[in-house]
C-alpha cells in the first residue's frame, strides 16, 4: 500500500475515533440545557434552578480543568482509554442521580457530572498531537466541539417531546442511548499508533511534563502565554453563555419551537471554521504557522463584532447574524483548544505537551464562563438574554483583539526561526 494511501486511512480511522469520542461525551454534558425546569422552585429563593444547574455544573468542569493541568500533563499513555472511559461513565452516574433525588440534591449532581468530564478533551486530543497532520485531525475533533453541542440538545428535546421523558430523566436517558457508541469509538481511539520519527522530527517529540518543567516552560513564555489565556477567557465566557442559553436566545429571535434549529445553525459553522483551520497544515513553517493561527483568532474577533454591529444596525436578520457570530466566535475560541498550541510547542523546540497549555487556558476560561453567569444573573437580571448577549459579544471582540495583537508581537521577537528537517524518502511503514 503506497505511502499517500496508507496516510489516508490513518486520518479516517484516527480522526473519526477522536469525533466520535467527543461527540458521545457531549451527551453527558450538554442536553440538560435542553429543559427549562420552569417548574422548579428558586434556589435559595433567588436563583433561577436552570441558572444554578448550569453554574454547579460550570463549576466542577472547571475545577476539573484545573486538575487537568497536573493530571493530563502527565498521564502515562496506557492508562488513557481507560482513565476516558471510567470518567465519562462516572458523570452518567451523576445524571442518573439527578434523576433520582430531590431537586436540592440537583446542584451536587450537576457538579458531580462536570467534574470527570473536563479532562475528556485533553486525552483525546493526547492521541493526536504531534503529528505532520494533527492539524486535519484536530479540525474534526474540534468540529464535535460545533456541532455535538446542537445535536444533543436536539436528541434530548426529542427524548421529552416524542419519549415522553420528564426533565429530570431526560439528560439520563440520553446518555444511555450513548454509552455502546462511546465505547467503540474509545476502543478506536486506543488503537491510534503513536506518532512516526518524521513527526517527532517535524513537531517535536511529545512527553509528560512535572511541575518543574511545567513552571520553566511558562516561565519562558509568560507575557505573551497571560495574553492568550485572557483573550481565551473573553471567548470562554461567551462561547459558554451562547451555547447554556441557546434556548433562551433562540427563543427571543423567533425560533423557539424549531428544535433541529441547533444542528442547522451549527453545520455550516463547522464547515468554514474547521476548513479554514485545516488549511494551515500545509505551513511547514512552525512559527509562521503560529502566527497565522493567531490572525486566525482576529479575524474571528473581527467577524464577531462585524457581525453584531450589522445585526444591530438591522442588516442582516437575527438567523444570519446568530451563524454569522458563531463562525467569528469559533473562529477566535477553537484554535486554542489544539491548533494554536500545538504550533506553539512544535515552534519552541521544547520537549513538552499542548495539553499542559490547553488545560492552563481552559482552568481560567471556564472561570470566565461562572463569572458572567453570575453577573447576568445577580448584577443585571432586568436584562433579556439577547440584550446582554449583544453587548458581551461587542466588548469581547474589542478586548479580544487587543490582547491577541500584543500577543502575536511578543512572540514574534520570543520565539525561535524555524530550521525545517527534510521530508524522508525511504520512511514508508509508519503512518504520519
């Protein structure tokens, strides 16, 4: 079998683990936003039931995330299917206690449920890194991230509309329609092989990190590593509020009663986000490749603004601009889930892995995502969700694209000129 053929088969069967993967933990995670709980009394007689589910369950995803810097940094990589498996199963757990107990319980439950599930992405994303095609590979994971997140609310509306399913049990028993999919597709992951010598040549050799290493590498890069993060936190906490509220967004333009209105709304975003982002696997050069992904990131800033100021003015219609915002916004939020990073290690000459950085920027986005929960919640509760989803998205594009300018000049002048290693001519037998 020729080499170009043999590299072919490899992406399908490593690209659609990683997707399937992803996309069955999203229905653990995602379609109890699905519900209203109207029904459900106040928590504390001042919050809103689905509001606080949504912030308990944002809260153990993000401290999850925090466990996730240490925990994936370092996992060994045996132990990873199983580590992914055993985790996502425990948050199915969580839901069918939810189902179980009294609504005061809910709360725990929801956070029990976030806890495993923010370090599913790291080790997924762990069995593609590294690669001269990681970045293929990472545009179809990362295309679970658009439009998993539709596709199970839309299962799980039609759980309670068509199943007759309550509130409670629906996010439960969507879960369960998922659990054989999840363990073939993670059975698939695990047979990835790991990445050839041209690759480790190509972008680095990819090794758990200790806190020492850990704290030199971002020693070395600081200034321009605090500026990513905090841009990452802007599109977090939008990206986050979008897709919690989505109901309620949709809602307000006039497509309440639509429910495959998530998955329509989130192909064609998937399609040009992810094409675009593929594209930058034909840069050999690292650096130059790490530079484009951040004018990637302000071109989504622009287009996100863009976008909402034409809604604004009454350009373009509430559906248009909703794809239109999402493709700015995913633009600017999905390459620092792995194509950004993974550029910058492979530009760093250091021996070290994307997961650490992935999981620094996500441990403080997802503080993002709780902090304007919060403050939509108690500091401006008077405002509609549409009102105050427009004005966020104006102040992140501005802040947004601040922060990744002064980024991409600090990393210009901190990061190494590429020496590129040949292509190999006689390496045939290994998949790259």
């Amino acid at each position: 079998m020729s080499l170009p053929l043999t590299r072919f088969w490899f992406v399908v069967h490593a690209a659609s683990a990683a997707f399937l993967t992803y996309f069955c933990m999203y229905a653990y995670r995602k379609p109890f936003t699905a519900a209203s709980f109207d029904s459900a009394p106040l928590w504390l007689g001042v919050l809103d039931y689905k509001i606080a589910l949504i912030i308990a369950q944002l809260l153990g995803y993000a401290l999850s995330k925090v466990i996730g810097i240490k925990v994936i940094s370092e996992m060994p990589n045996h132990r990873r299917a199983i580590t992914l498996f055993s985790l996502v199963m425990l948050s199915q757990l969580a839901l069918v206690l939810f189902a179980l107990l009294p609504n005061q319980w809910g709360l725990l439950c929801l956070f029990l449920n976030g806890l495993p599930l923010g370090m599913i992405w790291g080790l997924v994303f762990s069995y593609l890194e590294g690669r001269t095609v990681t970045e293929v590979l990472a545009a179809v994971l990362a295309s679970s991230l658009i439009i998993a997140s539709g596709a199970v609310k839309s299962i799980g509306q039609a759980v309670m509309l068509y199943g007759g399913v309550s509130e409670h049990w629906m996010p439960a028993v969507t879960g369960m329609l998922f659990a054989l999919p999840l363990a073939a597709s993670v059975f698939s992951l695990s047979k990835i092989p790991a990445p050839s010598e041209h690759d480790q040549r190509q972008r680095q050799p990819r090794r758990p990190m200790n806190r020492q290493q850990r704290h030199a590498f971002f020693h070395q890069y600081r200034g321009g590593i605090v500026l990513l993060i905090f841009s990452y936190f802007l599109f977090t906490a939008l990206r986050d509020f979008s897709d919690n509220f989505a109901i309620e967004l949709w809602t307000e333009l006039g497509y309440g009663d639509t429910p495959a209105i998530f998955t329509t709304a989130s192909v064609p975003v998937a399609l040009l986000v992810l094409g675009s982002l593929a594209l930058v696997m034909v840069i050999r050069d690292n650096r130059r490749a790490f530079l484009v992904n951040q004018l990637i990131v302000l071109s989504g800033c622009l287009c996100l603004g863009g976008a909402t100021l034409a809604y604004q003015a009454g350009l373009i219609d509430g559906l248009s601009w909703f794809i239109c915002l999402s493709c700015g916004l995913y633009l600017s939020y999905i390459p620092f889930n792995c194509f950004l990073f993974e550029r910058f290690i492979a530009c760093s000459g250091s021996c070290a892995n994307a997961g650490f950085l992935i999981y620094l920027a996500d441990a403080v986005g997802y503080i993002g995502s709780v902090g304007i929960m919060l403050y939509r919640t108690l500091l401006a509760p008077e405002q509609n969700y549409l009102t105050f989803f427009l004005t966020a998205s104006l102040a992140c594009a501005a802040l947004g694209m601040v922060c990744v300018s002064l980024a991409m000049a600090y990393f210009w002048r901190q990061t190494p000129k590429s020496h590129l290693p040949p292509y190999p001519i006689h390496k045939r037998s290994v998949p790259a």
